[in-house]
C-alpha cells in the first residue's frame, strides 16, 4: 500500500533540501515530478525537477481529469499527474508530493489518509534572508514571496504536522520519524486485517 506524504512551506523554507535528503536518506520513497507551466530556472531539468508544458496543454490535461491536484501560483499552473501515484503503487514504494496549500487542500479531499507536513522559517526575517541568500529572483519578486509566504502560513492548522526548520538536521529527523511512525502504524494495521481478509476469501 503507498502511504502519500505532502510537503508544503513558503518559498525559501529549505523544503527542496530537506525533501531531498529525506529521499536520499530513507528507502523506498519516491518524489512525484510536478507539471508546470513556467520556464526551467537555472540548471532545472525537464522530467527530472518538472515536466515543463506549454499552457494550452496543461490546460486540457486538467480538463482531461489528469491531475491528482493542480493549482495557479505566481501566474503558472502547477500539477501531479495521477501517473505518478500509478507509478508508486507498482513499485510498492511511498510518495513525496511537494505542493502549496491550494494543491494540498485538493489532495487531502481525494485522500484523506494522505500525511501532511507543513514547513516553516523560524521567522519572517529569516525567511527574507534566505530568498536573498539564492539571488535568484528580483526585489518585485522577493515582496510578493514574503506577501505569498504570509498568506500560506494561515492555514498551517489545514496540516497533520508542522515543523519548523530552524536547523536542517534536527528537521530531517524529525521528517525521518514522521515517514517511520507512519509506516509502522500502517504495517500494523496491515498485519490485523489481513486475516479478516483471509477469512473471506472462501465465503
């Protein structure tokens, strides 16, 4: 059974470093590879940190039905397409879903024993540090981060957990124990039914 695990946080909450040493660090978890309207920033990939479309085509995939969740932030479209919880169920593997609070509201609806995890910064100020420290985006743009930051922040209490990444080993153990008790609860819980189950087999 694949246990789905949504991980939100503003931008610049060091989201993508812990997910990633989660991934790297405990087995069998596999990271879902959003669809997205925007263009690939700096050395970003196609089909390895998003899949890149065009607008139109997002569009009628999601008409289609073919997204888990989708939402618009910053003006592009973002999205999990139902192949890649396909995919993790044939692998017998678990999956990372990283998406804002519009697409965690989604999922949740269509899974609610999905785990959520919300990230936060220790403080604004610290958050505003950090967007800088990527020089990645422009003034015009790092306001309307911290602004966007304020609103997600609000619905906090929309999520099973949440952790604040103050420091990025104590976070990740904390993300670690997260994965493990959720998977020990579920194994036992297998373990109980699968003899009911059993029973029925012959009925």
């Amino acid at each position: 059974m694949t246990t789905v695990f949504i991980i939100s946080a503003p931008s610049g909450s060091g989201k993508s470093t812990l997910t990633h040493r989660l991934i790297a660090e405990i087995p069998s978890l596999r990271f879902s590879i959003s669809y997205t309207t925007r263009a690939p920033r700096g050395q970003e990939v196609n089909g390895k940190d998003y899949f890149f479309i065009a607008r139109d085509e997002f569009e009628k995939r999601a008409r289609n039905g073919e997204f888990l969740e989708h939402a618009e932030v910053f003006g592009h479209h973002y999205g999990t397409h139902i192949g890649e919880l396909d995919r993790a169920a044939a692998e017998n593997v678990d999956l990372i879903l990283d998406i804002d609070v519009q697409g965690a509201r989604q999922l949740k609806e269509k899974y609610p024993a999905a785990v959520s995890i919300f990230i936060l910064p220790p403080s604004r100020e610290v958050l505003e540090q950090r967007l800088r420290a990527r020089s990645q985006d422009a003034e015009p743009v790092i306001a309307r981060r911290l602004l966007e930051a304020a609103e997600e922040i609000r619905n906090y209490s929309q999520y099973d957990y949440v952790l604040v990444n103050a420091q990025v080993e104590a976070s990740l153990d904390t993300l670690k124990a997260i994965v493990k008790a959720t998977r020990s609860r579920r194994d036992r819980m297998e373990r109980q039914i699968r003899p009911i189950l059993e029973t029925f087999r012959n009925a």
